[in-house]
C-alpha cells in the first residue's frame, strides 16, 4: 500500500482512476488535447463528476512513433497554465507527466503533488535533486536507455528497481511510490527519445507484461496505462485512436483482474464502471 498525494492506493484500496489531459497538440490521442481555459475547465469538472482521482497533465507528446520533442519552456509554459486552471476549479490532486527537472520543478513550486516521469528519473540528471527538495509523491516507469535485451518481466523488474534506488536516494519514502510498467514504451524503432530500445517484439513484450502484472509489483502499487494506445490498434486493426475505446476498456478490466491498483486513462467514466466490475469480479476470484 501507498499514499500519492495523500490518496490511499493499493492493497485493499479502490482501484484508482487517473484522468489524462493533454496540453500538446501534437499528441497520438487528439481527443485528449485541452488548450483553452474553457475546454480545460470543462474536462477536469467532467472527469471529477466521473470518479477521477487524479488529473495528470501532460504538456510533451512522448509517443515513441512521433517526433514531438519541444522546448523546457514551451513544455512548461503549457503545464503551467493548466495547472492554474485546474486549481481554481478542483481539489484533485494533480500529477506532473514529465521527464525535465525543470519542468518538474515549476509545477511542484505550484502546488503539484505528484512527478510521473516516464524515464524513471533517469532522463534528466538534476531531476534527483529537484525530488529530493520537494519530495513530491512518484510514479516511475521502466525505462532504459540502453539497448534492454532479456526476458521481459525481469528486465521490467529490474529497470523499476533502478528507479526505486534513485528514489530512495532523493529521501523519497518508499509510501510514496508508484510503479508504471510502461506499456507502449519499449520498441525496435522510435523517434522520440523517451521509449526503450529492444530486439524483440514489442507487442508481445506489452502482452506479457499485462499478463504478468502481480509479478512486477515488489511491494509497490503498479499503475498502468494502456488507454487508446498502439497494442490495441494492432490487435485490432484500428490505425485511429478515437477507434480503440472496446479495446481499451477489455484491457483495463484485464489489467485490474490481473493486478493493477490505479488506471490512467482518456476515458474516466467508461473506465470507472468497468473497473467498478473488475474489482468486483477479482474478489470473487480471490474468495473461490
């Protein structure tokens, strides 16, 4: 069990929903951009209404397909604004997705709780000291940015418990910490410089991962992330994002039955009702 920004997640806990909202307009998923006040307003006070437990803003695409890398200050600027935004119409907590300590650093001087950082604090170097001043809450994810290679759930394992390390280095509570698999980020090919190089495939990779969630935890809560993302697609064959909510909505019931404590997803109240199920169900499991 843990306490993210002072919201009890894991062991017997709810599951928790993360709702996403996009500031980069470069984005896969275009229905998740919110720009203007208005738009911004009316998106945090629908996914409160729906049960999000947790806004987290992006403000840089970091889809390994895409080449969408952008300035600290443009990304900054972005975040910065939603995040205004989001405090004057809710009391959720908000989590800050970004790899850039400086990044991270302007939004926890605003009130931010939480640092999702993809890289697992190891992109940016000074992101150590930024944590350790601030000690926000974390979600760390796999990453590496070497070659990966190996069988996948202990090279998952192993690249999470790096993260924990430098965590604990930068005085963070070992409560305070989330761990994210990072489905969609390991890959042959990327333009980004965010995602995980592997030899192998990598829808096979995710597959397995979701599969094996309990096996990834080590006493930490596991949040996973598969909203509208590319497994789907190719399962499907649905080349557009706005096609794959049925599939993001199996995946995250599965992901839950499997494991999983907190959802970050585009689709709250679609992902509310199905978890509500899930964990219901999981239970059941639990008690034959």
């Amino acid at each position: 069990m843990a306490k993210i920004a002072n919201v009890a997640v894991g062991g017997k806990n709810p599951v928790r929903i993360m709702g996403i909202l996009n500031t980069s307009p470069e984005s896969f998923y275009k229905k998740s951009v919110s720009t203007s006040k208005t738009l911004i307003k009316n998106t945090v006070k629908q996914m409160e209404s729906e049960g999000a437990d947790f806004i987290d803003v992006g403000g840089m695409s970091t889809a390994p397909y895409l080449s969408t890398t952008i300035s600290e200050k443009t990304e900054s600027k972005r975040i910065l604004n939603a995040i205004k935004i989001i405090q004057n119409f809710t009391n959720l907590p908000i989590s800050v997705d970004t790899c850039r300590a400086n990044v991270a650093k302007d939004a926890l001087e605003i009130g931010v709780e939480i640092v999702n950082d993809i890289s697992g604090l190891k992109y940016d170097k000074k992101m150590q000291a930024v944590i350790s001043e601030f000690t926000p809450s974390l979600i760390l994810c796999a990453f590496d940015s070497k070659i990966s290679l190996g069988n996948p759930i202990t090279t998952t394992k192993k690249l999470l418990r790096e993260s924990i390390m430098i965590a604990k280095k930068s005085h963070i509570s070992l409560e305070q910490i989330v761990l994210d698999p990072a489905i969609g980020f390991f890959r042959k090919t990327g333009k980004g410089s965010f995602y995980t190089k592997i030899k192998s495939d990598w829808l096979e990779r995710d597959l397995l991962i979701l599969k094996n969630l309990n096996k990834i935890k080590q006493n930490h809560p596991l949040l996973i992330s598969v909203s509208n993302k590319s497994f789907i697609g190719k399962i499907l064959g649905k080349e557009n994002p706005t096609d794959r909510l049925f599939g993001s909505i199996a995946a995250e019931t599965v992901s839950v039955m499997n494991g999983a404590d907190i959802i970050r997803t585009h689709n709250v109240e679609a992902t509310k009702d199905a978890i509500t199920i899930a964990s219901q169900l999981s239970k059941q499991n639990k008690g034959l």
